[in-house]
C-alpha cells in the first residue's frame, strides 16, 4: 500500500503556545526527526522547520505571524497535516495538489504558529494540553460530543461517570480567560479575588484578531460563570482576568448539508 499524505485547507478558522518539549528549534546536533512528503516544498517556500512531536514541520513562512492568521480568518491557508492522515492522497501527488491549491490567489501557506492561535481563538482543545485521557467531556465543557440516544443508552465508554456528572455537578471546569497586560500562558496558575490558588492555566496566548489576551484553563465548577473576575500569576505577577465564553471569535464553519 502507498503511503499516504494528507494537507488541509483551512477556511478561516483553524487551529504560539506550543509546548516547549513539543515544538523547538532545529539544534546543530539535530535529532532524527519524520519528515512528511512536503518537506522539501515548505523550504523551498521559506518554511521556517521546526521539531514538533517528532516531526519536522513549519512554524511559520515568509509572512509573519499574525499576518499569516488573520489571512486565515479572511481568506484561506493550507497547512500540512500529513503527519495525522486526515485527507489522504499518494505520496507522488502530495506536492502537485499542494501546487495547484496555491494557485489560487487567496490560499496562502500556514504554520503551526497561526494554526494554534486560530484554534484557541475558537475555543478548540489541543490533546495533551487542554484535555487528556484523564479528562471528561464535562469537566472539558464538550457535553455537546454526547448525543441523546447514547445519554440514554449509555453505551459509550465512561458512561458511569460522565453521565452522572451530566446530571450534576463536576469539580472542575474548562473556561475560556480574557485578560490585559502580558499573555496567559500554559501552565500559569489560576486565582480567586483573595489570591487563593484554585486552577491552571492549560492554553493561551496575544489574540490577533481580537488585540486581547486569551487563553484556556480549568476552574473549580462556582468560578466557571462568564463575567466572573479572577487573577492569573504570569511571570511572578498577578493581573487581573475575566472568564470568558467561548469561542472567543465568532466561528462561521461550513456545514455540508
């Protein structure tokens, strides 16, 4: 069978905070790191290559940043997920579509930098960051994945302890965060007005389209309303953060009817 490779165009709302153990600069004495069937492709287009979960892949191209994700959010941008096998194509014709969707004049390459800030600007989780193994759909405030016959039925793993907690309450929750001054970011701890420690941080980063700060984390169930006032520890500092709904910017996916 022919390996397969996949890319994805994204339609303004796709996924800089990655993890440091996840997304770093290539070294001198560089790591033997996957290569997709683009590699070659995105250098020659001025991809910057970093190591990201054992792959190489860009971080950003000759556009910088923000001008890269807000060209997302009005146009479109092509990102390489061949790494995920989502759309799949032969390897031999990986760089010809990739080729022909550029000839489009609104389609312009992105990186994993623009694709995270998109995704947080939608309020999407990244695995390992915002939810885990160890996280239910509940406590992640994705009630919304269970449908009403499998609520009933409860026929999916997990069931014995998501569905009481539907009924209920959980101790936890995932909140979206809107603060001013320096950026959120994972792993920052999370306050209450009397400076008490109550949660962390999960995601966060400068919002390009919004000119704000926004971020992720998870709050126990009583700070979890909108408009709540809370503190947030960045850099040995507290400021002032306000929980947020989400998605943070209007989202205005296609659905295929």
């Amino acid at each position: 069978m022919q390996r397969a490779v996949s890319v994805v165009a994204c339609l303004g709302f796709r996924l800089q905070a990655f993890p440091p153990a996840l997304c770093r600069p290539l070294s001198c004495a560089q790591e033997v790191l996957r290569r997709t069937p683009l590699y070659d492709f995105h250098l020659a287009h001025g991809g910057k290559m970093v190591a990201f979960a054992g792959w190489s892949l860009p971080v950003q191209y000759r556009d910088s940043h923000t001008d890269s994700h807000l060209h997302t959010r009005q146009h479109c941008s092509l990102f390489d997920v061949s790494h995920m096998l989502q759309i799949s194509v032969p390897v031999a014709g990986a760089v010809h579509l990739a080729t022909a969707l550029l000839k489009n004049p609104e389609v312009k390459l992105a990186g994993l930098a623009a694709r995270d800030s998109l995704r947080l600007e939608a309020g999407l989780c990244l695995y390992g960051n915002d939810i885990n193994e160890h996280t239910t759909p509940v406590e992640g405030s994705l009630s919304w994945t269970l449908g009403k016959r499998r609520r009933a039925a409860m026929d999916f793993p997990g069931a014995k302890v998501i569905v009481p907690q539907l009924k209920g309450k959980v101790q936890r929750r995932r909140v979206g965060l809107m603060c001013e001054g320096a950026p959120m970011r994972a792993h920052s701890p999370i306050l209450n007005m009397e400076g008490i420690n109550i949660g962390t941080v999960t995601s966060g980063c400068p919002s390009p389209s919004l000119k704000k700060n926004v971020a992720m984390g998870y709050v126990p169930c009583e700070y979890s309303r909108p408009g709540t006032m809370l503190l947030v520890e960045v850099r040995r500092k507290q400021q002032m953060a306000v929980v947020s709904k989400m998605p943070f910017v209007p989202t205005k996916y296609y659905t295929l009817k």
